[in-house]
C-alpha cells in the first residue's frame, strides 16, 4: 500500500521535494477497527497549515509519517460492530491507499443518495462550512447582499447559491480566471461576478455592488477583506472562513489598511471553525440534498486520478486549478 509522507517542511510554497509516497505494509485490523480500501481523498487549503510547525486549532503533521484528511473508502475487512465489509465511510486517514481506522472515528454513507465523492464536498465539510459560515456565523437574512471571495471553490460556490436560494438581494462573486467566471453567473446564478486578477478588487467589487454589501463571506484575505470593508453598509457581517491569499507567504501580511470602518459602519467580522458547527449537520444534510434534487443548488469536483498525483493535486488547489471541490480518486 502506498501513502503520503511530508518530508521536509515547505517554505513558503510547497515543493515535490518536500512529499514522499511510500510504500508500506497492510495488516488485519485490531479489535474495534476496520480496514479500508480508500476510493476518494480530499486536498484542502487547511492542509497547508499543517504543514508548519506552529501550534493551531489542528495538530501539524509529522515529519515521516502519512498526511491524513478526509477520506472516502469501502470497509474490506471488519473487526468491529457495525460495519460490514462492502460499506462505503467517511473517515479521517486519507492521503493513503489502504486506512487502518478505529470504527468509533468512520461514518457510514450512501452511495445511493449522492455520488460518494460529494461527502468530501458538496454534502461534506465545506458544504457544511457554507452552511454554517452564511447562516448562522454571519447572520444572512433575506435581502442580504452578500459577497463570497473564492466564490468558484468548494465552499464558496455554495455560498453564492445558498444566499440565492434563501432570498439575498443580490449575491457577488470574485474567482481567478474568466472562465469561472461565467460558470458563477451562468450556472450557479450569481447575480454578478468579477476575475480578481483583471484589476483592483476594490474598484471591481464597486462596480458589481453598486449598493453595498452587507454580508461578505471570506476565503481569501487580504486585498479582498480591505475591498468588502470599503463596499459595506453598516451593519455589515463578515465570516472569516480562510485567507489563502497568504497560507504560502513567508512574512507576515499587512493588515487591512481601512480597519478603522469598522466602527463608522459598526460592522462585525467573525472568525468561524466548521467543527463548532456539526450541532446543524443533519438540517444541514437535508437541505442540501433537497437543493440537489431539485436543481436550485449545482456543484463541481476536480478529480485527479491516482494516488501518485496526490502532490499535484495539492498544490494545484493553491494554484487555482480547480472548480468547486478538489478530490484525488483512488478507483481507477
Ligand atoms: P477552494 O475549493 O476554494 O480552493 C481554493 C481556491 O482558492 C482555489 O481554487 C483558488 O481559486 C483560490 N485562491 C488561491 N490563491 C488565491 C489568492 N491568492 N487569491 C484569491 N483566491 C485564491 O477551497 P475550499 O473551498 O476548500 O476552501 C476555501 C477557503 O475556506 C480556504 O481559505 C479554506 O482555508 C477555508 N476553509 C475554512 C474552514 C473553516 O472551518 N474555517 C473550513 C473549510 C475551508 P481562484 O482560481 O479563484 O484563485
């Protein structure tokens, strides 16, 4: 079986030199633990801070040892109550071919429902976090114009469309590349979007809410957070879901220059972690799943084949080179 190892920690932006994919053997499962052949594994930006030495919400991975993450696979040997071979469960130890879990930490799931990649995604963690983060974090009410950053991504294309759905005035979106862009405003209904990199944020994001903002819904930081401050209107809600903006920066970043609106404008930023958040899984699930069957709420995945290109999927997240949810397949 073969895993993924971080060997070195990066430097600013992760390096190949600094993976490994190692070769390791299977064994039978302990008492309480199943063996899993996993089908689908999850990149996502948080990684990237675990891959620093630096105390966090999430212990850094080891030096020498596997990555983990979510995970999607199908049970082929059981040692534990519950679970059968041929199930199909969420679980934590991706970045691997074959996961050793204590059943206590694997979620059944049905492949039936939804396509079984959507648990990493859509109907997962960062659906969650778009969930959490737009209704309860930043209080969005109906008539809310809402700004999403990252609005092409996992989570932020299911903010856009979870605002829309729930009657925001006017929803915006900003993402790196035109093509994004159009698939915001004509797939997924965004009332305006705008590619990041064709000009300043501030200046765009004016232009594409000509009335204000009241909610913005951060995944990236920086520039971005410094543009929603001038284009709220009081009252304003800012959820702080990510900055990947500066994950890869080696100094500090300067902070928003116009901080001091917050005050004119009484506004609120407020920082969110989606693991406060899984008191509003199951509405959360139905919802969701209800969306989906009715068409109101449309998702993508980026799927990279094969566990060789693990790195490159990673680092591909940073880049830009997915749309909607970025997942290594394991099935082929
Ligand atoms: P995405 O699917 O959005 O993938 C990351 C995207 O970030 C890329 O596709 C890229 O799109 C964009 N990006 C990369 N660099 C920059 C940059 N310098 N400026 C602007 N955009 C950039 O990932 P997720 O949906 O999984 O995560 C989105 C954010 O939410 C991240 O910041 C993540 O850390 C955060 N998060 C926080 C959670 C929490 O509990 N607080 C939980 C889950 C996610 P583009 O082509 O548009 O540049």
């Amino acid at each position: 079986s073969r895993e993924w190892h971080l060997v070195a920690r990066p430097h600013g932006w992760p390096k190949a030199e600094d993976f490994a994919l190692r070769e390791v053997p299977v064994s039978e499962p302990g008492e309480g633990r199943v063996l899993v052949r996993n089908l689908y594994f999850s990149v996502d930006p948080y990684m990237r801070g675990r891959m620093n030495d630096v105390k966090s919400y999430t212990p850094p991975f080891q030096l020498d040892r596997p990555m983990d993450g979510g995970a999607i696979g199908e049970v082929i040997a059981s040692n534990a109550e519950g679970f059968a071979v041929g199930d199909h469960v969420l679980h934590g130890l991706g970045w691997r071919e074959y996961a050793d879990v204590p059943a206590k930490h694997a979620t059944k799931v049905d492949g039936s429902v939804a396509p079984l990649s959507a648990y990493l995604g859509v109907l997962g963690m960062p659906g969650l976090t778009a969930y959490a983060g737009l209704f309860d974090v930043a209080s969005f009410k109906e008539g809310d114009a809402v700004f999403v950053s990252g609005a092409a991504g996992a989570v932020g294309s299911q903010v856009g469309q979870m605002a829309r759905i729930k009657g925001a005035s006017r929803v915006i979106g900003s993402a790196g590349s035109d093509e994004k862009v159009k698939l915001l405003v004509e797939e997924y209904g965004f009332d305006a979007a705008f590619n990041y990199k064709s000009g300043p944020v501030a200046q765009q994001l004016k232009e594409a809410a000509p009335d204000g903002i009241d909610v913005y819904f951060d995944n990236v930081g920086g520039e971005h957070l410094e543009a929603a401050l001038s284009s709220f209107n009081v009252h304003g809600r800012a959820t702080i879901c990510g900055m990947i903006a500066q994950y890869n920066n080696t100094e500090a970043a300067p902070g928003p220059r116009n901080l001091a609106l917050v005050i004119g404008k009484r506004l609120r930023l407020q920082g969110m972690l989606v693991n406060d958040h899984n008191d509003l899984a199951p509405q959360f699930v139905k919802d969701v799943a209800g969306w989906i069957a009715s068409g109101e709420l449309k998702y993508n995945e980026t799927v990279v084949e094969g566990i060789e290109h693990g790195y490159d999927a990673f680092v591909g997240l940073l880049r830009g080179e997915n749309t909607g949810k970025m997942i290594v397949s394991l099935t082929r």
